[in-house]
C-alpha cells in the first residue's frame, strides 16, 4: 500500500526532477555512471526524460497495450549533452507527466506493465524512478545523495511489493530457486523515525516470495542508513559496504538480490 495521495506523487516527480535539475548545473555530463554501465550522465538523463514522456503518452492516451520506448533506450546520440538544454527539457517533460496524471486521477484503466493497472502506478513508479536515477547522476558527478526519508521509505515498499508480485514466476520460471526453507531477509534502517517500522522481512520460505514490515530474527540481517538500504537493493551501492553491515547469509542476499533485480 503506497504512503501517498495520488497529488503528492505527481508533485514528488517534479521536484525530484528539479533536484535533478540543480545538481547537473554547470557539470561535465560526459561523465561516466558507473551505475548504470555504458552511458555518461547525459545519456542518463535524456533516458529518465524520455521514460516520463513515454509514461505520460501512456496515461495521456490510455493505452491499452505498451507505447514505443525506442527514444528511451537508444541512447547513442546523446553523448554530449549540454546542462543549460537539456535541464529545461527534463523539468518540462516531468511537469507534463505530473499534469497528465492529476488530469487523468489515480483510477483510470489502463496498461501497464505488471497487473491492474491504473495511473496511480505511474505517479509512484516515476517518482522513485525519478529519485533513483537523481542518484546515479549525483553519485557519478561526486556528490552527496540524500533523499527525504518518507520518500525512501515508500521506495523501499514499492520495490517490496513489485519484487514479490506472483506474475514473476510466470514470467521468470527461475525465480522459483529462490524459495527454500529457512530463506528469509532482514533490512533494518539504523537511522530515522519511520511511522510503521524501519525494518522489512523478506521471507522467501513459502510458495511465493511476501515481505513485510518487522523486527525478526532472519537468516541474513542487512543494517544501515536507509537511503543506502533503498540503493543497495538497486544495486546502486555494494553490500556489506562503507555504510552498510552484513549479518549472516550473504550468499543468500547475493542471490535475492540478483534474482529480484529491475530498475
């Protein structure tokens, strides 16, 4: 269950965005992202600029079935990019997205990628796709990334709750290797005032993967601060790390983590 109103995620992708936006001023985006390999910062973001604008033709059109994403995926004419150009059109392209979304409300039917879908999980899943791709950028160009803990937290939900859909195995047969007796997966934030609980359990021992927010004994226990919990299960950061203690299993940890990939 998401922690927001439909309102404060399309007003959370723009100012991710305009974060976004700040941070890229003035810097050298033929950087490298080491996060996502084979595209420098300004690849980057006219790929995070052209997911919004194929989510908002999504939403805009109520599409029934998937919309060409071509321009979001090719990214090689994009290797010299220019803040002062493409800042304004990433702030653009995120104010038309949230402006479509309050215009369509969060229960018009509609495709999209995992089940029943509504415009609702647009407005969430582009505000963390917003957030997290802000951190590739801001890590790559040698900053600091932080992220509001209310934001992190419904991140580290959403990733949660699409991670443990049961689809998944229809899809991805081999997900089933990672149910087994006695799996089950702690992430606790050792930082901030969570309203329901700063930690999740993933537990891997039934049927189907579920996760819940709780305190339990587990096979592998991750512990830190939370924005580096939300990028660890990413895959944006490594565990254990810097900011990040491993207790336990982490082979066990290694393969979830594989296996639920995405983003």
């Amino acid at each position: 269950m998401s922690r927001f109103r439909h309102e404060q995620y399309c007003a959370a992708i723009v100012e991710q965005t305009e974060l976004l936006r700040s941070r890229i001023e003035g810097a050298d985006l033929t950087v490298d992202v080491p996060s996502c390999p084979g595209w420098n910062v300004g690849q980057l973001l006219r790929h995070l600029g052209g997911a919004q604008r194929w989510a908002e033709e999504v939403v805009r059109t109520r599409a029934a079935g998937p919309v060409p994403d071509a321009h979001f995926r090719d990214l090689s004419a994009y290797t010299h990019e220019d803040p002062a150009v493409v800042g304004p059109w990433l702030v653009e392209g995120a104010e038309r997205l949230a402006r479509t979304l309050r215009e369509a409300g969060p229960d018009a039917p509609l495709w999209t990628p995992v089940p029943d879908g509504t415009p609702a999980f647009y407005a969430r899943r582009f505000t963390h796709e917003t957030a997290v791709h802000r951190a590739d950028a801001t890590l790559a160009l040698g900053a600091e990334y932080t992220l509001d803990e209310a934001v992190a937290a419904d991140a580290m939900d959403e990733w949660m709750e699409l991670g443990s859909l049961p689809f998944h195995f229809e899809v991805h047969p081999w997900m089933r290797e990672l149910l087994g007796e006695g799996r089950t997966i702690q992430l606790i934030a050792s930082d901030g005032q969570l309203e329901n609980g700063s930690a999740w359990l993933v537990d891997l021992t039934g049927e189907t993967i579920s996760w819940r927010r709780a305190h339990e004994k587990a096979a592998v226990t991750v512990r830190g601060p939370l924005t580096e919990l939300l990028l660890a299960v990413y895959r944006r950061r490594p565990v254990p790390g810097e900011r990040l203690d491993v207790l336990g299993d982490a082979k066990l940890l290694d393969f979830w983590l594989e296996r639920v990939s995405f983003g």
